[in-house]
C-alpha cells in the first residue's frame, strides 16, 4: 500500500486557476480570508507576501507559496502604495481573470489559484503543513512551470470539459507540491509524512494502514519493525507527532467514515473491520471522535453528495 496515495485519494482534492496577475511597480494586492488554500506562482519579478499576523515571505520569480490556511493576506513590491482588493474571488468569469495593476510596464507576472477538498472529518493531511509552504525552482523543478502553463492555457479559452481539466491539473500540482515539502523535512518533521521515510516507523505506519483491524500493541509493531518496545514507542512519538495508540485510533476512524460514507455495509460490521467487536463500543469511540453516531454520520454525508467544499484544513483522511 502507498500511503500517501490512499490518503490524497480519499481527499477529493479540487481546485482552478482563478486570476493571471500583471504587475507594474509599484503594486499592491489584497487577498481576503478563505475557506481553502491559496496558492500563488510567480513567474517573473519579485514580491513579499505579508500575512495579517505580521509573518513576511521574500519571493523571487519561480517561486510558490501556499497559503494554507487561506488567511487573509497582502502581495506586494510596495507595501506604502495603497493595495488593490481582489475580493470577488467566488465568482469567477468563464476564462481566466487576468488582472492588470500598478505602473507600467508590466515587472511582475504572478499565476493564483485555489486548493479544495472534500467536506471534513476530523484529520487532514493539509494540517500538517505550516501556515505558509515556500518552494523554490530546484534544478529538476520544470515540472512546476510545465504544470501551471497548461493551466493558464487551458483557462484561457472556454471548451468542453475546462472544469474538470483543470480540477485534475490542480491535484496533480498538489501532489507535486507536497511531494517537495515531503523531501524537505528533517526528523521529527511533518507527522506522519515526514515518518513514513524512516526504516522503523514508515513500515509501521504501513502495517497499521494495511491491517487496522488488528489489535496492535506497542510490542507487536515494535518487533514487527525491529525495535523493541520502549524504542519504538518513544521513536514512534518523536517522528509522528503522538502515541501510537492514538494514531491507531484515528486512523480506524478514518477507515471507519470512509467505509460509512461508500459502503452499505452494517454498523456491526464495519465495527469489526476496523477493530471492534462490539458496535456499541465502536460507536461510542465514532462520536467522540467525529462528532456524530455512526449512523447520523452515513446519513448526513450521503445527504450531501460528498460535495466538495471549501476548508483545506479539513478533509476525510487518516489522522
């Protein structure tokens, strides 16, 4: 099992390009608060990026930045001229917004879009992340370009099927994305995906993945990995971010919610495949960590569709 693969798949990850910003200087742009991730790829130029908090990010051309907690924020060359507010962000023309501000002629070029995903349970993949992801062109990062020039290309001319076209580019961006920071990380960085590169624990995480209905204890996974117990615990907690134990309960909830909302199987049953052998005790453990019985949960995520919806830090993925 691929990890990460089953976890992005279960995501639903959505997004688009929304504006083809030319810049000249002096510019200013304010972005409000959103429900999902903003990402913004300068193409040509410099920038800083300013978060409300005080938070600043120096960017160059080739630079990403992934605002990921769709904070409210300010890209600018200058912060003293007077900012240009990009608040229509939900009502987008049918081809890509091109937005020209500032002198002329044009000294920086910027491409800005949006991450989405699927409506949330508890633990998301996107939590992990810091609140601004930085990634600069690396010598095999044509990849980066490559992808968001298709995207403004296929946004620049209305033609069957552009939506899903570009829905599908955006995750394969992501993917990229995330694949970087991944690489980036040092020990004890990024929770469990920054530990499924370690010899002990990435084979442990996949053992719970692939069996969560066993009943794992500390020394069963510790040896199954070559570790004994206190140093897989303690190795396990370093690198994750939190006990095995309460990794193991989310991620049988995860299992659990997902087999809930795409299966008709009964409550008792998907009790016992992930690891219960009472429906009670499993329901108990559902609402404490969801919010809602297991059978209100199934009732109100089939009632939706699984549409997606905004939220990055929310999404239907392992803890």
């Amino acid at each position: 099992m691929d990890i990460l693969a089953e976890v992005l798949d279960r995501v639903r990850l959505g997004g688009t390009l929304l504006f083809h910003f030319e810049l000249g200087h002096p510019w200013n742009v304010a972005l409000p608060a959103r429900p999902y991730a903003l990402f913004h790829y300068l193409s040509c130029g410099s920038a800083t990026l300013a978060l409300d908090q005080g938070q600043e990010l120096h960017l160059a051309a080739g630079d990403l930045v992934v605002v990921t907690r769709g904070e409210p924020h300010l890209i600018y060359s200058d912060r003293r001229t007077k900012p240009l507010p990009v608040i229509d962000l939900d009502r987008l023309p049918g081809r890509l917004g091109v937005v020209r501000h500032g002198g002329a002629p044009p000294l920086a070029t910027m491409i800005c879009g949006n991450f989405t995903v699927a409506q949330p349970s508890r633990g998301s993949v996107l939590e992990l992340l810091p609140p601004l992801l930085h990634l600069k062109p690396a010598e095999d990062g044509g990849w980066l370009e490559a992808i968001l020039q298709r995207m403004v290309s296929e946004s620049a001319l209305a033609r069957p099927g552009q939506g899903v076209a570009l829905s599908r580019l955006t995750e394969v961006l992501f993917v990229e994305v995330l694949r970087s920071w991944i690489k980036s990380l040092g020990p004890g960085e990024g929770g469990w995906l920054g530990a499924m590169a370690d010899p002990h624990i990435g084979p442990a995480l996949q053992l719970i993945h692939e069996q969560p209905d066993r009943p794992w204890t500390l020394g069963d996974l510790g040896q199954s990995v070559g570790l004994g117990r206190s140093a897989f615990s303690d190795r396990f907690t370093r690198l994750v971010g939190q006990p095995m134990y309460r990794y193991l309960i989310a991620r049988r909830m995860s299992e659990a919610a997902f087999l809930l909302e795409t299966s008709d199987e009964g409550i008792a049953r998907i009790a016992s495949r992930v690891g219960y052998e009472t429906a009670a005790a499993f329901s108990k453990l559902f609402r404490r960590h969801h919010g809602l019985s297991p059978g209100l949960y199934r009732a109100v995520r089939r009632s939706d569709g699984g549409r997606t919806q905004g939220g990055v830090l929310e999404a239907e993925v392992a803890d």
